[in-house]
C-alpha cells in the first residue's frame, strides 16, 4: 500500500537522500511541497510525485545542456 504522506524522515528514507539534502532542497526552494497538520509537517505522495518528476525534468535539461557544448 502507497503512503498518503512522508514525515520528511520517512521521505529521505524512501528516496535514498539526506535530511541535510533535503533542507537544502527546502532552502533553494527545490524541495517537494509540504502541509502541516498541527505542529507536523508532511509532505503528499502526490507532493513526492511531483517532485520527483520536476528533478527529473531538471536532470534531463541539464545533460542536454552539457551535450550541446
């Protein structure tokens, strides 16, 4: 069964990264979405879907870039 929503703990587990990462990501403003739900914060399996695909995106405009040159 699919998680509804990732503690960011759970999040970096499942998608192999560091907390460290992934308050990077917050910082840059390249993280996945969150919401709060009294004093925690979640992020949506949709939220995680998106952003895995925004990454990605990214990845792929990147390597085109590097191919050009």
């Amino acid at each position: 069964m699919q998680k509804a929503a990732y503690s960011p703990a759970q999040f970096c587990t499942d998608h192999g990264i560091a907390r460290t990462t992934l308050y990077a990501l917050f910082k840059e403003g390249r993280g996945p979405t969150t919401f709060k739900v009294g004093r925690r914060t979640l992020i949506s399996n949709e939220a995680a879907a998106a952003w895995r695909a925004r990454m990605e995106e990214q990845t792929a405009a990147h390597a085109q870039k590097e191919v050009a040159l």
